[in-house]
C-alpha cells in the first residue's frame, strides 16, 4: 500500500487530516476507531510505531489525548493518529492486544496519567513503585510539580515462573559496577536464564512535569540531562521541535556543526561501548584500559570544544551557541582520527581473540521478529537486520546535505552490535570529516544561529542518537511549554531483554546488556 | 637446620609475602593497562583496615557462615606449612602426600562454598554453585597431574617430588604437560583467568567474590589473607617445580636463613608477572564453556602419565 | 602473529597517567564537623592508605557514572591512591552517591548505608547529590544525599571532572601525596 | 573369664536380646512391651559391640558358638571377618536403635509400630544370624529373613509408592537369592547343608564350568543385594522409603552384609579367582560410582540423595575389591593387600557416616515434616547442635581429611599410585582408571554432600514448615553426633584401629620408586598428624583474627540486597545448584528441562506465563528395567493384599517362604 492510499483510506474515517511543517501527517480520529486504526497501520501496513504519548486536554475542555506516531520511513514522513478521550471517564481499548511495541507506553500513560488502555494484556504498574499511593498522576495537569507525596505500600508483582527447584535471581538496582540504577528478575534453574524481566523507572525526576511551564532556553538544561551521556542528541530532538513550532529556519553552519555534536557524541560512546563490552564486559582488560584511554581523550576535545566533557551546550534553540573556527574543526577531525586510527587497531586485537569471540558470538541474539515487535531501535534493530536509521529516513541537521547510506547487520548477536558500532564510528569519523569541510568550504562563521522565539503550536523532534532514534512531541502554550513528549530509545529497547535473555546463561547477561547499554535515566526521567 | 624451624620460617615467610604478590600482579597489571597502578604494599594496608573495621553478619547466617573464614584460612595455612616452597624437609613435609593436599584444598573450597550459600542471597548461591563445580571438576586433573610427578620422582609427596636432585622434575621432560595441567588448574582454584575474573565488578560473573560478597571487617580480612595465600602457595609450589633451586633443606645452614625471604620474594615475584601477563591476553571463558577447560587440563594430565608409563617401560 | 601485536599493545602502549591528578589542592583546615570526624576516622584506619569505594547511584544522570568510571582510566588511575571499587558495600568504607536522590531509591540508599560496615565515609559526588540540583523540589526527588544519611564530603560540580573527584577526594581526606 | 569367653556372651547375648525385642515388638500395643522392646534393642547392640570388640582387640581365634539343629548342626561361628562385620553390624544398630527409641514413638501414625517393631529386630537379628552362620542353609535361612524383614519394611508406611519400591526391591532380593540357592547347590554337589568349611573342599571337586557358573551366581546374588549397576535400581528407591533408622540399619549395615557374603564365599570357594573377575568388578564397581555420584547430584529429596550415594559407595567398594583382586592374581600381594585395607576402612567409615546422614535425615524430617531440598534451608538456625554433627557426617561422606573415609580413600590411591610402577601393563592401566575415576567420584561426592547440607541447614527456609522447625530431642540427635564423632575417631585414631580390622591396616609409604613395592613403613600416623596439623592451622588462623588492633564490633544486619528487599524464593536451589553438573554431564543425565509459556492474550504472542518442570528420560538402565517394572506393577496390584497391617500374617509369609526355600533346598 503506497502512502497516497493510506492517507486517503485514513482521510475517510478521520474527523481531521493535517499535514504540518516538519513532515508529520496528523490524523484525528474516534475514540472507538482509534484502536481498529492504529493496529492495523502497525499490523496490515507494516508501520513502525515510534511512539505513543498522551495529553491532558482538559483545559480546553477536550478531556485526554492519546497519540500514536508511526513513521513512513521511504516517504520520510510521520503519521500520527490522535484521539480525544473525556475527562471523566478516560479510557480506550488497548493496541498492546496486538502490537507489542506499545506495551510500554501504555503502561506509562496509565501511571502518568490515569488513561486506562482496557484488555492491556499486562496493566501493572510501570513507572510508579510500591511507594507511589495510587490515583498519583502527575503528568494530569492539576498535579503540582512539588507535591509531597506519602509513602505507601502498593504491590508491584515481578512475573514468576511456576516449577519446583524455580529461583529468582534480584539484581539491583544498587548494582556492583558503576551502572545506573534499575533492577532485574531473573528466574532460573541454575545457570541458564528461563525469564528475565527488569524493574526500572527508579531514577524518576519528573522532566516531563518539570518541563513544563518553562520557555524553551529554561528547558533545555533539563533536555540536555535526560541521558548524561547523550545530551547532544537528546537537545537536538528538542531543539528541532521547538524550531518547527516556531517556523525558524536554522543556518546551514549550524545544522552542520549540529552533525559534528551528533556524531563526535557518537564517536566517543560507541568507543566507550565497544571498551565496556569487550573489556569489562568480559574481562579482556587491553581492551578496557586502552578503550578507556582513547574515550578521555575524545572527552577531552569535548571539554576543548564544548567547555563541558559531555558535549552539551552547543545545540540550542535557533542553531548552535557558537561558530567554531576552523581550528576547531581541525582540532575536532584530528583528535578523532587519530582515535579512529588506535581504536581499530584496537579492533584488531579484539578480531584476533579465540576467547574474546568466542564471548561474543551467538551470545545474546536478538531475533529481527522479536526487534520489530518490540519497535527496536537504534544498533539493537539494525544488528538484527531492521534497517531503520532516521539520518536517512527523516533526513534532519545537516544530513541531507552529506552522503550517508547507514549500516546493517543480520546476526542479531552481541559480535553483531559490537561490530555494528565499528562500522558506524567509521561512518561518523567520515561525516565528521565532511561536515567540518562543508563548514570550511561553505558557510560564513557569522551565521549560525537564527532567531527562535516561543511560539504555540505542537511540533515532533527527532534525532538519531548514537543509542537510536530519540522522538520528542512538544507543545508550546502561551510561550511556554505545555506539554513535552522525551522519548530515548532506550524506552522501546528495555524490554527487548525479555527476548534476547532468556536461553543465555546468566554470566552472559552483563555482556548482552552492556552490548545494548541502554540508559536508565533516560528511560525513567 | 632443625625441621620444625624449617616449617616455621615457611609459613612466615609465605604468609608474609603473599599480600606482596597480590599486590605485584595487580600492579603488574596495571602496567600493562598503561596505567601507574596500585602502590604494591596496598594488599597489607587493605587487610589492617579490615581488621580495624566493625562487621556486619547477616541476620540469615548461622554459625557455618562464621566458622567459615577460620576453616578457610587454616586450609590455606596448613598448605603453606606441608608444601616445598620455601623449604624442604619440614617437619609438616610428610602431610605434603599428594592426596591429602587435594584433600585441604577440597576442605577450604567447602567451607567457602558453604559460606557463599549461608548467606541466603542469589549471588552467593551462585559463586558456590560454580566454586563447587570448579572444584569438583578439576579434581580429577588434579590428582592426575600429580600422579604424573610422582611417577617422575618415585614419590607421592609433593615434597619428595622435589628431593630428586639434578634438574628436578624436568628432567624428565614428559612432565611438561602435566605442568602446563597445574598451572591451568592453580589458575581455576584461585580463581584467576580464564575461570574467574578477580577484578570483576559484575555480580552476575562472579565465583569467589560472590561467595564473599556478604563478609565484612576481620572475617573478610581472613578470607582475603586465605586466597592470598594460596595464590602464593600455588605460585610457588609451580615456580619450584621448574626450578627447585634455593629451597632450604635441613642440611643448609642457618646463614641461608636470611637469603630465603630474598629468593622467595623472586621467585614470586616472576611468577606473579607471569600471571599478569597471562590474565592480560585473554578474556574470560564462557562459564558453560569450562568442560573444554576441564577436559583439557585432564588430558595434559593424562599425556604426561602416559608418556611417563611409556617411558618407564622403554 | 596476533600475539606478537597483543604484547606490543601491552607492553609498549602509551603511558599517560597524570602525576599532577592528586596534587595537594587547597587542604583547608577549617574541617567543620563532619571533617573532625573524618579525621579520627581516618586516624584509626591507617590514614585511609587503602580506601575501598562503593558507588552508588540514587538518580543521577549517569554522566556522574561515566565520570566515576573515568577516574579508573589510565589518565586519572585513582587505584595509585589506594583507592578501588568495589562489589559489596559490606567490603566498603566509602559511599560515593550521585545524583538528587529520587524517592524511588531513598529507601535502597538507606539499605546500603546500613549494609556498609562503620565507619564510612559518605562523599556526595555532583551538584544533584549534594544539594539536589535542578532537580530540586520535584514531586520524584528527595533532594541532597545529606536528608538521608550522613556527608562527609562535598565534591560539587555538573558532574565534576574526574579531576575534580579527585582533587575533592584529596581536600576531603587530606591526603596531599 | 578369659576374652573368648567374653566375645561369645557378648555376641550370643546380642542375639539373645534382638530375639526378645523381636517378641516385645509383637506386643507393641503395650508401652511396657515397647520400653522392653527398645531396652532390648539396646542392649543386644551394646553387648554385640562389646563381644566382638573384645574378639577383636584380643585377637581371639574362630569361636564356635554352639550348634543346633534348627540351624542346620551347622554351628554358629566368628572369626576375624565375620567379627568385624559385626562390629560394624552392632555400632550401626546401636545407634539406628538408640535413635529408634524415640523416633518410632513420635512416628506411630506413620509408622505402625506393631508392624515396625518386631521387622525392626528380626531385621538386625537376621544380619547377626547371617554374620554368623557356619553353614550355607543356615545362611540362606538368615539371609531370606533378612530379605523379607526389610521388603515388609520399606512398605511399612503403606503408601502406593512405598509398595511399588518394595516390590521392586523383593523382586531383585529374591531373583538374588535364587542365584545364591542355585550358587551354592551347585557348590555343594546338590546339597544346601554344606558348611563354609567342607565348601572349600567340595568346590575343588568341581569341573571349572560348573565352578565360573557358581561364582557368577554367587557374586550376581551379593552385588544385587549391594546395589552394583547394573543391579542398583531397587536401592534409590527402597531405602528412601524405610522409617529412616531402618533406611541407617539398611545403608549402613544390610549393604555390608552382602559384601561380607560376597568375601565369605569367595575366599572360602574361589581364593584364586583370574585377574579377569578382578577387572570386571572394578570397572564395574567404578561405572556405578560414577553414575551413581551423578544421580546423587540430581536427586531432590534428602534420603534419595543418601540412596544414591550409598550405591556410589558400594560402586566404590568393589572398585576396591576388584582392584585387591587383580592386583593379587597379578602377583602384588603387598599392593592387593593395601587395596583391601582401604575397602575395609571404607565399610566401616561408610557404615558410620551412612547410617549417620539417614538419622540425620530422619531428625530432620521429623522436625520440618519434609525431605524435600526445595523446601528446606534454614535449619543450622534451627538446630544448631544437630547442624554441627550432620556437617561432620557430611564431610565424613565427602571423604574430606581427617575423616576415616578419607583415611579410606588415600589408602586405596597410594596402592594406585604404587601399581603404577609395577610395570604391568593390567595392573597400570587399572591403577589408572582407578585414580581418574576415583577423582571424578571424590569431587563429586563432595558436590552432592555439599549440596545435602546447604540447602537442609544454610540460607533462609523454603518454606512454613522448615520454618517452624525446632531442634530435635537429644536422643535423636545424640546417636547422630556419635556416629559423627565415630567417624572423626575412625580417621583420626586410624593407626590404632589396626586390630580392629580383619587385615593389616596400613598405608603405604609415599616412594613409588622401588621395583617390586616392598612393605614401607605404615603412613598410617600421618593421619592423626594431619589432625593435629589442622588444629594448629586452626588455632593460627584463630590468632590472626584476634590480632592486636583488630576489633570485635560486630553488627547484625540482612543479607545485602542490592536495596530490593529479597526473600527465600531468591536463594539457590539444590536444582539450580547443581544445573552445572546436570549440564557438563547431560549426555549421561538426559534430564529434560520442560517449558511451558502460555501468551495472556492469544493476538500478542510476546506476553506470556510461564512454567517450567523437570523431566528424568529414561537412560539405557531405565529401559532395561521398565519391563520389570511394568511386571511388578501389575504384581502388585494383586498383592495389595499384602498390606493388611497383621503382624501375624506377615509373619507367617516370612515362614512360609523360609519353608520353601528349605523344600527346595532338599
């Protein structure tokens, strides 16, 4: 089914179809359609949901919003399909019967705000945790951000497996390593995992309530500590929604240096990754150190570059804080050459290792059925064979202007990931390397930020991150945001340790985690 | 010299040093990780500190969970008093019969075992669960590669196999395997690469820090003090097997006292940057991956008997 | 072949280690209270010559994490220190606690404090810890790590450098070497 | 009186008492009956332990002890081997009894005690009887009895699996015992009145095939009884089942009858043997260890998992015997005799701690109502004192130093290593297999026992009723803390424990070099050394912690939990435990994992329960007895019968088959 049909068979059971600014096809449709809907673009279409969020309407007297993003990858548009729920009685009938991916974010518009997904094979708490009294919803519009919540006693059951000589193994959420906190079941029979099922959400601040009542500038240091470790890519999502809403244009130098902050964040997290999994992860410790030793060195650039060692501050709203000179381009491409240049001899090392890919290979296989229900994103989907990259498919920054093909993998194992973020930290030093030229060659260091002042309006960001496509909805309201949508990959990607867990043994379960390295804080906001 | 003090200056001067070649192979380590790396008398400072410290127990232990670092270490001990390393013919030398070794060795590893699943956490659990296989797997290259050295040396204590004079051991070169066995089952006893990461940080991989995860203060300290001592007492004991050279015996005299600290420090010190270097090449093996592990050290082991047998017969 | 190129690796690769990393920075001597403690703590377990560290993340960003994990690299080897991490915070005799704590981890905090055997020593690493950052206020936060146990250092910072630890970790224990 | 003297009243006395316990226990509705009963039951051990010790000690020379003609003229005899027997017979039986005492009064509703009772000591006095007996109808008759006592007392708690194990158990006792009848009527030209002392004489009258065909007979009947793969299948299941100080008197004492039947009648009728028996029987003997250790690693209830590790012991006995054998025939007597030193140092040291673990079992499942690791854990909390001798008894069962098994266990490896020199290339080859597969037995006995006592006494309980648990009263548990200390005693007191035994008892000494082994000096010492050697460690040890400057400030606190709080359904299983071993070995094992994941709604395959079962596939010894199993299965529903609970009845089965095996006999 090609796109003009979709849209028309959806024009005729839509109350409204709109097309905005940047690339997203708004349908609204009834309550009661809304289900019917959205499976069948998942299911019949073969849509990937990317994201499903709610609103609280209420003050303009249209109850509760439900939205679900799909996206038309080749047509390089969004497809949201939105319903209005009523305020007293706020539910809708569930899309989790049938498409997985939604899973969560149901779970999270229950907790968050009271909207019932009925027949949600699996309704239990997600966000909220024994401590949280029941009825909290904090997202719901008459929750103050500072309330003072009681401390209460309400069940939060982990899922079990029946059997005699059946054991829970509970790691977490103070963990051993220096890894964020989130808490893990195992139920085992000995060594080889029979279910695996995380408790996470123990880092929950409250950004999106945060968020909210602040003008884009006083947001974005929220934005930018989402992930700590992803803060570029994290405000430019942002940043692009925000720029959408308020119809600005961004420099060409500044969608350029934009790719820079993407990609040398990249750069330097795919090291660190490829460090931690083949040398913490299995303890190959030439890997670790020296992995670790070229990663400070890219931190170090940062703290040259950015003024900060976590390439924050560059992306605001309009463009980037500053032009950069072309030393700093070359201070930029050289570091990261020669980083590239040690790492793959590094590579090399790891290549030749009998007992290092013996670790890897076939360890912790994500199969592409199980990546594309559970809406994959990022090196985990495209180590399985899922070809979905939103630097080509929703071409934003500068990368429509740069060559860029994007890489997959069809093993599915955690020797596919770590290979897959070989490739793509070559792929970033070349579009390093290219951005900084498009600089030198074509902008002018004057223009790079253009004026982007708050406007009201909805608007999606996005970006693809170095852990995967980060999506962000945002509604601004009276210069302010009304509403803001943050959705790190790592949100659809948790659960996949449901499927890529059980059949390993559980000293293998540190190197299939490390091998997705998802963030909890991003994840739990 | 007398032989009572020949076994006591062993067991002081192992028990001295084996914090030192903890500390040299970390610092070793360290080295090739490109870094400075940890002063190499920390291992002492870390043990009086524990000391020093108070003790949480568990409130689901019992007295098998106390008894434990006792046993533990007194295993370690009475294996650094029966074995050749730093002196021969002591007057603990007799107990160094091949089998009642593997028997203390069994011993310590039970009681550390016990301790782990004492502590009614999973992850103690699961450091015995694998300790327990370990031990009970490497048993049999265990005894098998000993049989080999004394078929070598026309002695089944370990002591005698060292009495042999000339070359020692190796110069009956067929026991080269049967060497290569030992040095991969000390590496799985003291938990140590390919088997056990030491510096892992990741519960879910451990073996014998997951058994000690719940000890705290002195009792930590003794359990620390026991693997450090055995580290010792295995890198010794392979150290004087290829080189029997500059073990005291009863008929040194006193003044070879003072050059024993010396030329044990040496040789540990050797065979601590051997392990570094050897824990630094490699990862970890897949925990379901050790019966190659297993089944490799027993078939060194067996080459050697065998070549032995054939060579005795010829 | 590969072995050749491992060892050059190991014994060959570049030696980058910072001397200046734990220089002596500004050891004040108006310790407060919580630093007079520190001291006689210090003073009974040899001056802290083997200090083991137990981190602990009650809702930080994990950029506190990486930094934590760099003071491991081969620029900053805090191990030359006699400083390690650890597994258990049975075997630890510092806390080092990142991020504003959330209410979803005050309890797990306060079970981990409880589970380290005394003394310890609790060090706030990072704005969040150690005066709840922007986070401040949150219906989800708590606020300092100071509501729910004791602090006996302070090494501010959104997150501090590796550096920075290390200097805030030297100040705090006057530990100039 | 003079030490003969002494031996034959304390012996004959003994058997004097089981008889009379055998008459109380018929009475046993009345509690005076019952008191006597177990004053009986006592004292007849006591005074048996008494004669035969004093036998021993004073190395008496073979007694007669009279004859009659219910017993065939054929008198009642002790000699060095028989006396030996019954000293272990009588150590065991005096504490299964002791124990006994209290544990059949607390257990009447299970255990009918007028059922249990009277079996109990005509069980034991049969074993005396068997010990004893000079003649082979009289041994037969002793050895039926003790057959039939025991079937009636693995069923004694009258559930359906009970039966079913029962039956399988007379199935292979009586097919035993039909190879004995035929085995010695073949030996005594026809006739079962022979006694052991004119079998010597009459069998060297026999043409060499109808010889091996008797001796195959006879030892097929003794390793039945003693449960040699592949004749083991009733063991796992039948001793489980027994009031567990019978399931002691059974591992511990009735398996040892049938290897003293096994020497008695081969070293009366076959003193020269070939080599060839001697290799069969060890690898025999070390093929069921072997599998046996496995299995005993797998297994999920207590007294299955001491099932199993007595047919690794009894595997690891004829490893012993065959190896003594071989090495005889093949000319190392000073070898041969070291090997069986450590076959009788290993009957004795497994009789102690065997029976031992069974009480231990028995107190525990008293205490928490349950045998089943899976839901036990917790009870060294709970019965501190128990604890503290049920980990002897363990250790002692993992052959661990200074326990007499482990004296057993060095002994038998120093005659392997000294073979290795003999430049037999038989001989080599076997001292091989023995010390490999020795190994491969020791480390996983240490597994199983390990496991047995983890997940009995350490961590949390499983459940409410291990948690409700309380320490048992001092008469059950002293026995068991006796056994624990005889065990200790036997190891570390080993070099004056020579006497005792029917061969010298030595180890020999540690240089292998010498050609032809000559006898060096006995290491037995070594072993109180070692003894001593490890207090002091541990007094080192001690010291160390108690350093100056150390502190004492201890604090008590939960188990770390990574700051979710934990429960007992997060602690290890014996299952998950052992899953190693299940996977390292799963081509012997071939244990299934089933899994089972149901989806919650059927449109979402993605979310689903789930769970999980164990299954056992059958191995190539499962379908070798499912036929039999089928046929016992089908016997057995008509003799259901059976279980009708008179005393008298039973009684009268036991005569009648005693009549019919003596009408055959004629």
């Amino acid at each position: 089914m090609n796109v003009d049909e979709l849209l028309r068979s959806l024009a005729e059971m839509s109350r409204d179809v709109r097309v905005s600014a940047e690339g997203r096809v708004i349908a609204w449709v009834r309550r009661t359609d809304f289900p019917g809907v959205a499976t069948s673009l998942h299911v019949r279409s073969g849509l990937p949901l990317d994201l499903l969020f709610a609103t609280d309407d209420r003050a303009e007297g249209r109850g509760f919003g439900v939205h679900a993003v799909f996206a038309l990858d080749q047509a390089h548009y969004w497809l949201e399909i939105a319903t209005d729920l009523p305020a007293e009685s706020p539910w809708y009938e569930s899309i989790t019967r049938e498409v997985m991916a939604a899973h969560w974010y149901e779970r999270y518009a229950q907790d968050m705000f009271g909207i019932r997904a009925e027949g949600h094979p699996d309704d239990r708490r997600l966000v909220h945790h024994e401590n949280v009294p029941a009825l909290t919803h904090p997202l719901r519009k008459d929750f103050a951000w500072n309330t003072r919540l009681a401390q209460a006693n309400e069940p939060y059951p982990m899922g079990r497996v029946e059997g005699e000589g059946i054991f829970q193994i509970p790691v977490g959420p103070i963990h051993a390593g220096i890894i964020e906190p989130g808490h893990f079941r195992f139920n085992v029979a000995g060594e080889r995992i029979i279910t695996l099922e995380g408790k996470l959400f123990f880092t929950h601040k409250g950004v999106e309530k945060l968020l909210e009542g602040r003008t884009h500038a006083d947001a974005l240091p929220f934005v930018e500590r989402v992930s700590g470790d992803s803060a570029a890519s994290h405000a430019l999502a942002f940043c692009q929604a925000v720029e959408a809403i308020a119809g600005c244009k961004v420099p060409e130098r500044a969608c350029m240096l934009r790719v820079l902050a993407v990609e040398l964040e990249r750069f330097t997290m795919h090291l660190h990754d490829l460090a931690n999994i083949c040398g913490m992860g299995t303890g190959f410790t030439v890997m670790a150190a020296n992995g670790f030793r070229i990663v400070e060195r890219l931190r170090r650039l940062s703290a040259r570059l950015f003024g900060n060692r976590f390439f924050r501050g560059l992306v605001v709203p309009g463009g980037v804080s500053t032009p950069w000179t072309s030393a700093q381009m070359a201070d930029a491409v050289d570091t990261v050459d020669g980083a590239w240049s040690e790492a793959s001899s590094l590579v090399r090392l790891a290549l030749d290792s009998d007992t290092l890919r013996d670790r890897l290979e076939t360890t912790g296989v994500l199969t592409r059925d199980a990546a594309w229900a559970y809406g994959a994103k990022g090196v985990a989907a495209r180590a399985s064979g899922i070809d979905r990259d939103a630097r080509r498919n929703h071409p934003h920054a500068g990368y429509g202007l740069l060559s860029f093909s994007g890489r997959t993998r069809t093993e599915g194992d955690v020797f596919a990931r770590v290979m897959l973020r070989v490739d793509e930290m070559s792929d970033a030093l070349n579009l390093i390397r290219a951005a900084a030229g498009f600089c030198r060659d074509r902008t002018s260091e004057s223009d790079y930020r253009a004026d982007c002042e708050c406007r009201d309006g909805d608007a999606l960001g996005w970006a693809e991150g170095w852990r995967g496509q980060i999506l962000d909805w945002v509604r601004m309201r009276d210069g302010v945001i009304d509403r803001a949508v943050i959705r790190d990959p790592s949100f659809c990607n948790w659960p996949l340790f449901g499927e890529l867990g059980p059949g390993n043994i559980v000293p293998d379960f540190p190197l299939c985690n490390k091998s997705l390295n998802l963030s909890y804080s991003g994840t739990d906001l | 010299m007398n032989p009572a003090l020949l076994t006591t200056v062993q067991v002081v001067v192992v028990v001295t040093f084996a914090p030192l070649a903890t500390g040299v192979v970390r610092r070793v380590k360290a080295f090739l990780q490109g870094r400075h790396g940890p002063p190499v008398l920390l291992p002492y400072w870390t043990l009086l500190t524990l000391m020093r410290k108070e003790m949480v127990l568990s409130t689901s232990t019992s007295w098998v969970f106390r008894a434990a670092p006792y046993v533990v270490l007194a295993t370690a001990l009475l294996s650094a008093a029966v074995l050749p390393l730093v002196a021969r013919g002591g007057i603990a030398a007799p107990l160094s019969h091949m089998v009642v070794v593997a028997g203390i060795w069994m011993l310590g590893a039970v009681f550390l075992v016990l301790a782990g699943l004492d502590s009614a956490g999973a992850f103690g659990g699961m450091g015995s669960s694998r300790e327990m296989t370990i031990s009970a797997f490497l048993e049999p290259a265990l005894i098998v590669t000993l049989a080999s050295f004394a078929l070598a040396s026309g002695s089944s204590t370990v002591d005698g196999m060292l009495a042999i004079g000339g070359r020692g051991l190796l110069s009956r070169p067929w026991v080269l395997p049967a060497l290569a066995s030992l040095g991969l089952i000390a590496l799985g006893e003291n938990a140590r690469y390919p088997v056990d990461n030491p510096a892992t940080h990741l519960e879910l991989t451990m073996v014998h820090e997951a058994m000690v995860l719940e000890y705290s203060g002195p009792y930590l300290a003794l359990m620390e003090l026991a693997s450090m001592v055995k580290l010792a007492v295995f890198a010794l004991l392979l150290v004087n097997i290829v080189l029997p050279a500059g073990l005291l015996t009863t008929a040194t005299g006193i003044v070879a006292l003072a050059a024993a600290p010396l030329v044990t420090a040496v040789k540990l010190g050797a065979a601590m940057v051997l392990l570094a270097l050897v824990e630094s090449s490699m990862a970890k093996l897949r925990f379901y991956g050790l019966p190659e592990y297993f089944f490799g050290s027993l078939f060194l082991g067996l080459t050697s008997l065998a070549l032995g047998l054939f060579a005795g017969w010829l | 072949m590969s072995f050749v190129r491992l060892f050059q690796t190991l014994l060959t690769g570049p030696r980058v280690t910072e001397p200046a990393a734990l220089s002596p920075a500004a050891t004040t001597d108006d310790v407060g209270a919580a630093g007079a403690e520190l001291r006689a703590v210090l003073a009974n377990l040899y001056d802290g010559r083997s200090l083991r560290i137990r981190a602990v993340d009650a809702g930080s960003t994990n950029a506190e994490e990486l930094e934590l994990l760099a003071l491991g690299n081969a620029y900053y080897d805090f191990e030359r220190f006699g400083l390690s991490f650890v597994a258990s915070p049975r075997h630890a005799d510092i806390l080092m606690v990142t991020g504003p704590v959330v209410r979803n981890l005050e309890a797990a905090l306060r079970t981990t404090y409880d589970a380290a055997p005394h003394p310890c020593l609790v060090v706030a690493v990072g704005d969040g810890a150690c005066n709840g950052g922007i986070w401040r206020g949150s219906y989800a936060v708590v606020g300092a790590v100071d509501q729910v146990i004791p602090v006996h250092i302070r090494i501010p910072g959104d997150p501090p450098s590796p550096a920075e630890i290390l200097q805030g970790l030297a100040a705090g224990l006057r530990r100039p070497r | 009186m003079t030490a003969a003297g002494l031996a034959s009243v304390g012996l004959v006395a003994a058997a004097l008492f089981s008889a009379i316990a055998a008459l109380a226990g018929l009475a046993g509705r009345s509690r005076a009956a019952r008191r006597l009963h177990h004053a009986a039951m006592i004292a007849g051990p006591v005074a048996g332990l008494g004669g035969s010790f004093v036998f021993l000690a004073w190395r008496v020379a073979p007694l007669s002890l009279g004859a009659s003609p219910l017993l065939f003229h054929a008198p009642l005899v002790v000699d060095r081997l028989s006396a030996f027997f019954l000293l272990l017979l009588h150590a065991v039986s005096l504490m299964a009894s002791w124990f006994g005492a209290k544990y059949t009064e607390d257990e009447q509703d299970t255990y009918p005690p007028r059922l249990v009772l009277p079996l109990t000591a005509v069980f034991v006095l049969s074993m005396q009887g068997v010990l004893l007996s000079s003649g082979v109808a009289s041994f037969l008759l002793f050895w039926e009895a003790m057959s039939l006592s025991a079937f009636f007392l693995v069923m004694a708690d009258g559930e359906e699996d009970s039966r079913k194990a029962a039956l399988l158990y007379l199935a292979i006792a009586q097919f035993g015992a039909g190879a004995l009848i035929v085995g010695s009527g073949i030996l005594g030209a026809g006739s079962l009145f022979a006694t052991f002392d004119t079998l010597a004489t009459s069998v060297g009258l026999l043409s060499p095939g109808a010889s091996t065909l008797a001796a195959v007979l006879v030892v097929f009947a003794f390793a039945s009884k003693a449960g040699l793969a592949p004749f083991h299948a009733w063991l796992p299941e039948a001793h489980p089942r027994a009031p567990s100080h019978v399931s002691a008197l059974m591992s511990g004492a009735m398996l040892k009858v049938a290897i003293y039947g096994l020497l008695r009648f081969t070293s009366v009728c076959w003193p020269d043997l070939p080599a060839a028996w001697g290799t069969s029987l060890l690898a025999l003997g070390l093929a069921t260890a072997m599998v046996a250790v496995i299995y005993a690693n797998i297994a999920r209830e207590i007294k299955r998992i001491l099932a199993w590790s007595s047919v690794e012991n009894i595997g690891l006995v004829f490893t012993m015997f065959g190896f003594q054998l071989l090495l005889r025939r093949e000319g190392w007597p000073v070898l041969a005799d070291a090997a069986q030193a450590a076959m009788f140092m290993h009957l004795l040291a497994h009789a102690l701690f065997k029976s031992g673990l069974f009480l231990g079992a028995g107190a525990v499942m008293h205490g928490a109502h349950t045998g089943k690791l899976e839901m036990l854990g917790g009870q060294a909390n709970r019965m501190p004192r128990l604890s503290v001798a049920v980990l002897g008894l363990c250790l002692a069962g993992a052959a661990l130093p200074p326990f007499g098994s482990f004296v057993a266990e060095w002994m038998l490896l120093q005659a392997a290593l000294t073979s290795l020199g003999t430049r037999n290339a038989h001989v080599v080859i076997a001292s091989v297999a023995v010390l490999v597969g020795m190994a491969f037995v020791a480390g996983l006995a240490v597994f199983a026992m390990v496991r047995l006592f983890s997940f009995v006494f350490l961590a949390e309980p499983r459940s409410a009723q291990a948690r409700a648990a309380v320490e048992p009263a001092g008469s059950l548990g002293r026995p068991i803390a006796g056994l624990a200390a005889a065990g200790l005693a036997l190891g570390v007191l080993s070099p004056w424990m020579s006497p005792l035994f029917p061969v010298k008892l030595e180890v020999l000494g540690p240089s292998l070099s010498a050609g032809p082994p000559s006898s060096g000096p006995s290491g037995l010492w070594l072993a109180p050394a070692l003894a001593a050697a490890l207090a002091a460690a541990l007094c080192l040890a001690w010291l160390i912690r108690r350093s100056p400057g150390s502190t004492l400030r201890t604090r008590r606190s939960h188990t770390w939990d990574c700051g979710q709080p934990i429960d007992a359904t997060m602690e290890y299983t014996a299952t998950g435990f052992s899953a190693p071993v299940r996977f390292f070995l799963r081509d012997i094992v071939r244990a299934e994992k089933h899994l089972v994941f149901r989806p919650v709604v059927p449109s979402n395959p993605w979310i689903r329960h789930g769970q999980m079962e164990f299954r056992k596939a059958g191995g190539i010894l499962g379908r070798l007895y499912f036929p039999v199993a089928r046929l016992i299965e089908d016997v057995g529903g008509w003799l259901k019968q059976l279980q009708n609970g008179v005393i008298q009845f039973y009684i009268a089965l036991i005569l009648a088959t005693l009549l019919l095996t003596l009408w055959v006999a004629l």
